[in-house]
C-alpha cells in the first residue's frame, strides 16, 4: 500500500500526473492534433477563432473547503465558455494552466479533469481540453483559455446595441451570489475560517443556489441562438448586472434601462454567468430569453432602474474586493 | 502626492490597473476583434489556428529579488512564443492571465506589459497581447495561451522523426541555466534568500548568461523556416535537452543518437526554448540550425551520447524538483 503522501503530485511528479489527467480525458479531443505536443492544432472552418481566458484562484474565487476537485474543474470551464458564447460563438477547445501545491493529491486533480470534461460534455458538445501545462504554486490557481468558431456569422460585441433594442437575459440572475452567502453565512466556524459544506442544513432552494455559486450552468448553446436571432450586442454576466450592464451600455454609448423587480442579488451578484444580449424590438426574443429593459439614447446615468440611475455597489472588483470576502 | 499604497493594485482597482496595462500595449493589436469584449476575434487564414499554454509561477519559475517586471513579461512571451514557433507556426496573439498579490506596485504590472510587448516586436513581429484576465492572489502568477498560424504549411509534431533524419539545434543550450546557478550561487544572503543582481560582480559571459535566464530569446522566427525546409519532427528544448530528446525519441519511437562534445549545461540545463529539429539528411540544414546527431532504429535507450545513453537526471520536473530549487 501507498501512504497518503505517495499520492501528491510533488511525490509522483509531472509526468505520471499528466498522464492521470489524460487518462481522465481520454477519448475527448476533437482537435486536428490534441494535447501532448509543443501546441495543439485546432480546426477554424470560417478562417477566424473567438479566444477569451478566465482564472479561478484559490482565495477570491474559491475555497477548497467548499469546492471539490470537479466543483473546481466545471466552474473553471464553465465561465470560459460563457465568455465565448457571449460573442456568439461555439466553444471548439479549453486550455488549462494549472498551478498546483505540492501537497495536493493526485485524485483531487483527477476529479478537476472529470469536472472539465463534463462541464463541456453537458454545456459545450464538442468542446473538450486541448493542451495546458502543469506547475508547482503556493496558490492552487486555474487559468483556463477557451477557443470558438463562429461558424460563419459576425462575432456580437458589446458595443452594437442602439437606442430602442430589447434588453435580455438567458439564465440565472442572483442566484450563484446566494449561493455565496450561504457559504459565508453558514459554513464558517467560530473564527471564519471556511467549514465543508453539510447539504442537510440546506433546503431545497438554497441547495440550487449552492449548485448556481459552484457549479454554474449558463446557456452557453443560447449564444449562437442569440445571433443567428439578430443580437446586436452581448456579454456574459460574471461581476453582477449592473456592473456589467454599465459596461455595455458605455461600450454602446447608450443608456440600459432596466425594467423595475429585479432584487438586489440579481442586480449585483456576480458568477451566474448569465447572457446578457440586446435584440432589435421588432422581432420576438429567441427562446431562453426574457426581456428584462430596453435601450435609449445616451443620458447622464449608463444604466437605470425603474427610471432611476443605478448607484452603490455595481459588482464585484476583484483586485478591490478580495481583502473585504477574506473567510 | 500620493502615498506608496496608492499605487499598489489593490487601492487602483480592476479598472484603472486595466487601463494602465492598455496604455503600454497601446497600438500593438493586429486581431479583427482586440481586448476589451469578453473575447479576441483572431484570423486563420488557412483554415486552423495552433494554440499552446505555459505559466510563470513565483517561487519554481522566478524570484522577484531577481527578475524585474520587464524580465517577466519578456519571458511569459517569449516561452510561448517558443511553443507555437516549435509547430512551425507564426504567431499571432496572446492572452495573458494575470494573478498578482494586492500590494503589487502599478508600475511593476505595466512594466511586465511592455516586457510582454518588447518581446513580441523582437522575437515575432505582428504578435501581441489580444485579451487577458486580471485576478489577486497571494502568488504572482502569469499564465500565457499563444495562438498562432500555419501558412498553409502542415504542423511539424515530436513525433515525425525518422531513423536517418540529421538533429538538429536553433539556439543556446546551457546559457539559461548557467544564469540560474550565478543567481542560486552568488545573489542569496547567509540564510539562502535572494537578493537583488548586481551586475557589477559579473563579467561578460557571465551577464550574458543571466540574460538568457531572465529575457531568453528562442528563435521564433526559425520555426516557420524549419518547417519549411522539411523538418521532420521539432520541438523547443525547454526542461533540458536530454529530457526533451528523450520525448521526441519516444514521441517517434526512434533512438536519438546525439554527438560527444556538449558539455553538461547543455544537456541538461533547461529554459533555453531552442529550437531542437530533425531534417532529411539529403539536403542542407537551415541557416540558423547546427546538426548534434543523428536518428537511428530504436534500441532500449530513447537517447544516447557518443554511443553510450544517456543516464541521471535528464532535466526539470517542476512538480517533483520545486523543493530543491527553494531560495
């Protein structure tokens, strides 16, 4: 038998660690030519690529004592992919730079393949991991790079939307933040530090909301939906509407007025990675959205509530922030 | 005047260290679609695009007593640049994920920017930052994807060599590494922690090897023309040379048969990036490339030095060697 500290990634090192990882994403690749060389080889029909990249760190963006290996692997794919649907484009591939304790075990980095690969088996088919590279840190860190195609059409960009559009979204609003509270408020113990997570203290909803904070679920098909449907602008929504809102709206040079009965999680939590995505008003939304306000011409406010510009915290900074969400 | 802490990245916020990073690359895009949307739309003339990841991690990959900003940035780029020109590629873009502590001085983020961009105009011109991510941790970390192009040309793998086929080197070997040890050996206190270089206590060679550790500059631009002069298989020499032949050797299943004479800095030093190729032994190398063996049949040792193979440690692992490395 193998004691605890013979299943570290420090003690098997680098290469039987890659080759547990590959094991897990066995099968998956899709590329020309897939992980194992100097770079991969992916496939672009229509002579362009949509690339973003999106890192999780551990501290601002989780704690090992609330998310496990997979928790971490689908969460890291899942805002990458959203980020290339809110251009309007298909995932084709991830990339993941991942930086590792020597002290973590080789199982937890197996379920952070797992969780990679089903979070692009069920959000993204076809899209799978590619490449990436494995490194030693003090900070378990997870840099994830996705690839798209847009099959054609013109990418939607958050600076398309006019005066008169529709304002909509696809997903959930406000919930990945209750999720978040939830894990502050109930799984710390008597001096913050973060305690697992014991689901039979949860109900039912606040077990969704639990689930939306670890391992969010946007609807990354609805992107190229939106615009084959004619979206002229689009974003995903990782910092909070608000803040998000105010970016399009200023990339726009118009003003977002949202409609009224929106609560405050759905205003200004952030991590739903919902899409956010204007449409022209003569048409009927695509399925999956649901109109939430309209576009009007550039006043002083870049977005407004119920016709009241929108003020306090927009969302979530995460150089400023990081200190204040200290467990 | 404001106040040292004024200036960390923690006080300025995403925002305004975001604009100071945008100010550096100022100008440099070539992409149809450049930061600032939630992805880069990027050209693939020919149909597909080559795309490779590798990090910087502060502790295994560098020292901030001895690496400034510019060094950082030169290095993220030019260890991926690397990469993509051992495909045969040119490259194109890269994205850049930033995790840095919050006391991180503004200046020292927008002089890693121009490292980032210095390195692209020299190494692979029309190369640039095209997107990126911004994130705090208590460890710095750079996490780079670079894409690149083909040409039309088909991508050169590890795994086309041929018994026959001439080896090949573009590049230093050992210089990296010299410069690795004259830090470890001459710039750390009594108590083994690193202290700034002064470069007064080295001599020419000397400095010269300390450049190619903290600014190494891999012949990008000979990728493309290897490739096109028929390389056979090529990848960058990046953990040490023996390690590296042994995974092309075993990548091709052939023995790599180098040359007596290359002392053991060379084979077993790393970080480099040298462009290690094998060509057709019919015809003349490309300039820029110097032969240091030949592809044999595969026997029992992957590679072998004068005839006899090669043993000991054969490179870096950086999940296995991290703790010996420590300052």
């Amino acid at each position: 038998m193998q004691s605890e500290h013979e299943q570290t990634v420090g003690h098997l090192g680098e290469k039987a660690v890659l080759a547990r990882i590959f094991t897990a994403l066995a099968g998956s690749s899709t590329a020309e030519i897939g992980p194992g060389d100097d770079a991969a080889v992916l496939a672009a029909p229509d002579g362009r690529v949509v690339v973003s990249t999106d890192t999780l760190v551990h501290g601002p963006d989780f704690r090992l004592a609330w998310s496990t290996g997979f928790d971490l692997g689908w969460k890291s794919a899942a805002v990458n992919l959203a980020d290339i649907a809110a251009m309007g484009a298909r995932p084709t591939a991830l990339f993941v730079a991942l930086a590792l304790p020597v002290d973590t075990d080789v199982a937890f980095v197996e379920e952070l393949a797992r969780g990679l690969r089903n979070a692009c088996d069920e959000l993204a088919d076809g899209c799978a991991v590619e490449g990436g590279d494995l490194t030693a840190s003090d900070t378990l860190t997870i840099a994830v790079t996705a690839v798209g195609v847009l099959d054609g059409r013109a990418p939607v960009l958050r600076s398309g939307a006019r005066p008169g559009d529709v304002v909509a979204v696809a997903g959930t609003l406000g919930a990945a933040s209750r999720g978040l509270a939830l894990l502050f408020d109930r799984f710390r113990d008597a001096v913050g530090t973060p305690v697992p997570v014991d689901e039979a203290r949860l109900d039912a909803t606040e077990r969704v909301d639990l689930a939306a904070q670890l391992r969010p679920t946007p609807p990354v098909a609805l992107g190229p939906v939106a615009a084959a449907a004619g979206a002229t602008a689009m974003m995903d929504v990782s910092d909070g509407l608000l803040l998000d809102a105010t970016r399009m709206a200023d990339a726009s040079e118009v003003t977002l007025a949202l409609a009224p009965g929106l609560d405050e999680a759905a205003l200004r939590g952030g991590e739903d990675h919902a899409l956010l995505a204007c449409f022209p008003s003569d048409r009927p939304l695509p399925d999956g959205f649901r109109a939430i306000g309209v576009l009007a011409a550039r006043a002083d406010a870049a977005v407004t509530i119920g016709g009241t510009p929108a003020t306090g915290h927009l969302g979530w900074d995460p150089q400023r922030d990081w200190d204040a969400r200290r467990g």
